[in-house]
C-alpha cells in the first residue's frame, strides 16, 4: 500500500513538473517566436522601402541638389539650386534645406512617397524598434536574447529613414496636418532625434 501511495505521490510531482515544463516552454515559445515574426515583418517592410527608393532615386537621395527636385514650384527648385550652388562654393552660411523651405509646398508625387516611407519607419519602430520598457518587452527579452541589440539596429534603420526624408517630416504642412496620424510613440522618437541634431531641446514636432 506505502509502494502504491510512493508511486501514486511520485506520478504526481512528474506529472506537475510537466505542467510547469510545457507552461514554461509554451511561454517562451510565444514571445520568442512573435519576435521572429515582427522582425521577418520588419524585414519585409525595408525591402518594399528600398525598392521604392531605387523606383524612385532621385526622390530618395540626399544628395542636396536631388533634394532641390522635391518641391513643387519650379521657381522655388531653381532657388534652392542656386541656395546650394552658392553653399558648394563656400558662399555664406548654410542652412539646411528642410527648414529654409519648410513652408514652401511640396512636389505631390514626393509628398506621397515619403509619407509612405514614414509610415514604413513607423511600423518598424513599433514592431521591432523602442526601447525595452514593457512587461511585454521584459518578457521578449527572456525569450530572445540580444533584443537590446536587435532594438538599436532597427531604431537605427528608422533613424535613416527619417534623415532621408527630414524635407518631409520638418514640412510645415506634415507637422500641422498630418503628423498626429503616426503613433504617439513614433512621434516622440523622432522629436527626440530632432531636438538633438536641431538643439531645440523644447521643439514640438505636431502643432
């Protein structure tokens, strides 16, 4: 009767171990395997981008006579052509061409492909980019290791992203119209990044 009991006791402890086993792998499997998906996603994401950008070089260069074709009265192109001309031979102090014409309108065709270039660097930073301050992230994190590294190379994808198209995003109409339709999170990032490159550490990037 003891021996039957001691197995009958023993089966139990397995049989519980097992629950905590699946439990525990189940757990890990989830969270890992959801990182692999966003990331494949992410991947997926850059590479649409990257053959927008090659459909559309000029649109995507940051060459600043390339930058010049962005907007969309050609008098205000031959303007920022001669700005840039005059900048290339040492000619008084430069100012980026994003804030110089920040008010001016810009090319439609442009317009659109960076809008979709930012949408693009707004799905990655929140799939796969940020910084791990969620129970979900801490949990990702046990599951996957290097997410903190994994983090910063995706934020540094859409940091270029961003300073591709930093014509779009200072535009005067894209801060006042359109930028609250990006994720709250997103917007923060990039002020972030804007009040370090711009030191405005004050600046607002929706109106």
């Amino acid at each position: 009767m003891r021996v039957f009991e001691f197995l009958s006791y023993v089966a139990t402890i397995l049989a519980a171990a097992a629950a905590v086993f699946a439990f525990g792998f189940g757990f890990y499997s989830y969270y890992h395997n959801n990182r692999v998906q966003d990331e494949a996603t992410a991947t997926d994401l850059v590479q649409t981008y990257l053959q927008q950008s090659a459909d559309h070089s000029t649109w995507a260069s940051t060459v600043l006579v390339n930058e010049c074709e962005r907007y969309q009265a050609k008098s205000i192109e031959r303007s920022c052509r001669n700005y840039v001309d005059r900048h290339y031979e040492g000619e008084g102090k430069f100012r980026p061409l994003s804030q110089k014409y920040a008010s001016y309108s810009l090319d439609a065709g442009y317009a659109y492909f960076a809008s979709q270039a930012l949408s693009t660097a707004n799905a990655i930073y929140i799939l796969v980019g940020g910084e791990r301050d969620t129970l979900t992230d801490h949990f990702t994190a046990w599951a996957y290791s290097g997410l903190d590294k994994s983090q910063t190379a995706w934020n540094n994808t859409v940091k270029g992203i961003i300073e591709a198209h930093d014509t779009y995003v200072l535009w005067k109409l894209f801060r006042i119209q359109y930028c609250h339709e990006y994720d709250e999170r997103f917007i923060e990032y990039v002020e972030e990044y804007y009040q370090e490159q711009l030191n405005k550490p004050h600046l607002r990037l929706c109106k």
